[in-house]
C-alpha cells in the first residue's frame, strides 16, 4: 500500500525542487445520518474517515502561492493581490478558494507570504465521501498554521464552506468541513448547525462486532449544478412562505398545517428535512443509550425519507441499500448530497463478505458497473503530520 504522505513529499520535490516545511493532512467523512440538514441549521452525524488529503506547503519570499496536485499536471499559480473568486475555476479554485476565504475571515492577506504548496489524496472523487472538503481543510489548517492566524476550528470548517459556496459555487452546508477537522477516532461528530455547537459521541462499532460498509455506486454526483441546489432552493422558498428563519424551526408537529400552505412536493422536501432532524437526534440518543446495534431501523428510514420524500436517491443506491437491508444489514441508507455517490450498511462484521457478494450479485443483475465496496472507521481530523 502506498503512503500518501511519502507521496506528497515526493510530489513537492519534484514539482518544486526542493523539500516542503511541513506537511498537513485532512480526511474525508462519512455522514451516519442527518443529511440535506445542514444548510436547514439543522442537525447532522458525520464522521471523519481514514481516507485522507495531503498539502506538502513551503513559503515563497514573493507573494506568489503555486499549487501543483498528483491528479493534474497544470501547476496553477496566482498572485496574492489577484484573489478575486468569480476567477477561480478547476481544482485550484479548492485551494485559491481557501486562500480568499481566510482573507475574508480576518486573515491579514496583504502581509502574508506566497507559498508553494502539493495536493495528493487517497479520498475518491465523486463518492460523496467530501473529497473537496478534505482539500479545504487540508489547506486551511496549513496556512492557519503556517501563517499563524490563531483561527479555530469552527472559524476554519466556515472558511472552508466559503470558499466552496462562492469560489466553487456549490451551496453546500457545514457539515463536511466541520467533519473533517472536528473528527475522532471512533467516534461521530453530532453537529447544531444553527448554534454551532458540536458534540464527540463515541460508535462504539467494534465493540458491537460491526462494520460500516461504504458501496460507492460509481454513479458521480455534481454540487455546483443541479440537483442539489435545487434542493437548497426548495427548502429556502418553503421557510420563506411560511415565514420563518430556517425549516429548523419545525417539528412534526408543525407539518399538517405546513400542509396547507406549501404545494406537494416542496411539503414532500419539508418532511424530509423536519424528520431528518429527529432522527439525528433518536440516533444520538441510541448510540449512547443502547449501542450501534439499535440504529438500523433509523438509517433504513432516513434512506426512504430521501428516496420518496426528498428524492434525490438513484436507482444504483436504492439497489444497493435494499440488497444490504436483505442479506445481513442492520440498516443501510444513501450518505452524503445524492443523485449519485456512495451507500453506507451497518452491518455485523461476520456478514461482511457475504453482502459484498451479494451486492455484486445484485449489480450484475441489473447491468449496472460494479460498485466499488470498502470498510471505514471513524478516524481524527485534519492534522499537521510533519
Ligand atoms: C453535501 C454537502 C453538505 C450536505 C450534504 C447533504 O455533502 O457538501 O453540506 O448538505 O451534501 O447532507
């Protein structure tokens, strides 16, 4: 198995002949529940994975920052004066995006140095496993350490969102920045995203004998255009017509007379968001009070919250789920924004090898292109390696 940072070191000194001052990695996540929540100031459950992304970083006496990644050949490059965002495009708009994004957060840009910097990762791309969050975070900590900016954590999982709102333009929430810097091993991140407050509630997996089986369906996903935002937009339009801050203000309490004021299918978005929100919160409790083993019923539920009321599953997720939930699964549900992307199962570890099969089976059957399958464990956020 390679190693990602001996790699990225290796990239930085081809690149730029010479050896990088130091060397930062962030993860990508999973999310165990709670999703499309997160820009609703709802609530999610992530969790960081040990799939991660490095940044090899050393400054430049200029004011000059250069990015080269293992997965171009262009060596982007951009002056500190020239940061606009409408300019950014590509993959170095993660980074430059970032960059921009401090700046607006506080950082002072006009005293820092230019830096070079090298991009490697082991997170896939379009498996909804937060590739690009894994970036951001990856180079926020590098340059809040590098440029001693003091920022903490909260402040930099917002710059990361940021960027990717308005560098990217992909309107996405908090909730995978905040993932991958507030992970820990073992355990999930439960997240107010309308207070801000964040709690570490430990899995407790392998203690129970399970396992959490990532199926990436290989069908790719796209933030910046449309479904998502579409989405987004639905759930911002029903808050306004029914007058209030956010849909976190609901309950299920709230929603027969939500019914009378919203068209079908924008009530459809609404539930899905107002019993996501609960069903965070009953797996939270679960977790704590029972263990793994008794969240099964919530994950199956919050997949068909997503498939019927939400929509935004595809038929290889909805393959995958079904087959996980008949061939040994205690739960299975699509993870991350949809329209593509990965499933999770929870699912004992003995049971393993044969849903893989059985997952397989189920794909050929119906001439889909076979999954990729792997494990993950919750894992520690962004760090500085070296
Ligand atoms: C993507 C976004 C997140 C979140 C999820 C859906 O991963 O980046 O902010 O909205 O989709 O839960």
């Amino acid at each position: 198995m390679r190693d990602l940072r001996d790699d990225t070191r290796a990239g930085f000194l081809d690149t730029f002949g010479r050896e990088p001052v130091g060397l930062w990695t962030a993860p990508g996540r999973v999310n165990l529940i709670g999703e499309h929540t997160d820009y609703n100031l709802g609530f999610v459950l992530p969790f960081a994975i040990g799939l991660r992304t490095a940044v090899a970083l050393d400054p430049r006496d200029d004011r000059v920052v250069r990015v080269a990644s293992a997965l171009s050949e262009e060596v982007a490059e951009i002056h500190l004066d020239d940061l606009h965002p409408e300019m950014l495009s590509g993959w170095s708009a993660y980074v430059f995006g970032v960059v921009w994004a401090l700046g607006e957060f506080g950082a002072d840009l006009a005293a820092v140095p230019g830096f070079d910097a090298f991009i490697d990762s082991d997170v896939p791309i379009g498996a909804g496993l937060s590739s690009s969050a894994a970036i951001e975070c990856a180079v926020a900590v590098a340059l809040n350490d590098s440029w001693q900016l003091r920022l903490d954590r909260r402040t930099l999982a917002a710059v990361g969102q940021f960027a990717e709102n308005h560098a990217v333009g992909a309107p996405t929430g908090v909730m995978d920045q905040t993932a991958s810097l507030l992970g820990e091993h073992g355990a999930a991140v439960f997240l107010d995203c309308r207070s801000g407050t964040s709690e570490i509630v430990p899995m407790h997996l392998a203690e129970a004998g399970l396992e959490i089986l990532v199926i990436d369906s290989g069908v790719s996903h796209e933030h910046a255009t449309g479904g998502y935002a579409d989405r987004r937009a639905s759930c911002d339009l029903a808050a306004q017509t029914l007058g209030i801050a956010s849909l976190r203000e609901l309950t299920e309490a709230d929603l027969p007379d939500a019914a009378t004021r919203l068209d079908p299918v924008t009530l459809r978005r609404v539930r899905h968001v107002v019993t996501e929100n609960q069903r965070v919160l009953d797996t939270v409790a679960l977790l704590r009070q029972e263990g793994a083993a008794a969240i099964g019923d919530l994950l199956d539920a919050s997949h068909r919250s997503m498939r019927f009321d939400f929509e935004i599953s595809v038929p290889e997720l909805d393959l995958a789920v079904e087959t996980a939930q008949s061939n040994g699964a205690i739960g299975a549900r699509m993870t991350g924004g949809g329209f593509g992307g990965a499933a999770i199962a929870l699912v004992p570890d003995h049971a393993v090898s044969h849903l893989r099969a059985a997952i397989d089976g189920a794909f050929a059957e119906h001439g889909f292109g076979q999954p990729d399958m792997f494990l993950v464990h919750a894992s520690h956020g962004a760090i500085r390696e070296e």
